[in-house]
C-alpha cells in the first residue's frame, strides 16, 4: 500500500488543503518512481492510501479533481516539498 501522511492541524481550510496536496504529492512521486500502474491505478491508491492515513474522502478527491496546484497557484511539481515533521522514524 502507498503511505499518505495524516492530517496535521491546520485552522484554515487553506492551509489543510495545502497539507494535504503536499502529502499527495509526495506519494505521487513515489508511485510514479515505482509503480507500472495506469494513472487510473494509481489515483485509486492514492485515494486509498489517504483514507487510510484519516484524510476524509471528499477532501482527497476534492484535491486531486482540482489539480496538482498549490495554494499560492503554482504547479505543485515546480515546487520543491517542505518537510513538515510528521514522518515517523521508523519510516525513514
């Protein structure tokens, strides 16, 4: 199964939008750096994944219907990912 962070507190819907794109995004990469599944394929785990991992399922497929665009409207795979703090040793 394909790891999606959890969600983070945010107090504006803006800033958990973006915590979610970002912890999409991140999956994302890596099921396209290791996967050979269609883009259907691995937009169903990603999905999964996140549902797994707590985010609510309108929020996922909200985010991925709207774009790989980030808050302040730049295309998120320009962007350069922000560690936010959340991965657990284990994992790394």
């Amino acid at each position: 199964m394909t790891y999606v962070a959890s969600p983070t507190f945010s107090p504006d819907a803006s800033g958990r939008k973006a915590n979610l794109q970002q912890c999409l995004d991140v999956a994302r990469r890596h099921l396209d750096e290791t996967s050979a599944a269609s883009e259907a394929e691995k937009e169903a785990m990603l999905v999964e994944a996140a549902i797994a991992a707590g985010w609510p399922e309108e929020e996922v497929v909200g985010v991925l219907a709207g774009g790989a665009h980030g808050p302040d409207g730049t295309q998120m795979s320009d962007r350069q990912p922000r560690p936010i703090g959340l991965v657990p040793s284990s994992s790394v």
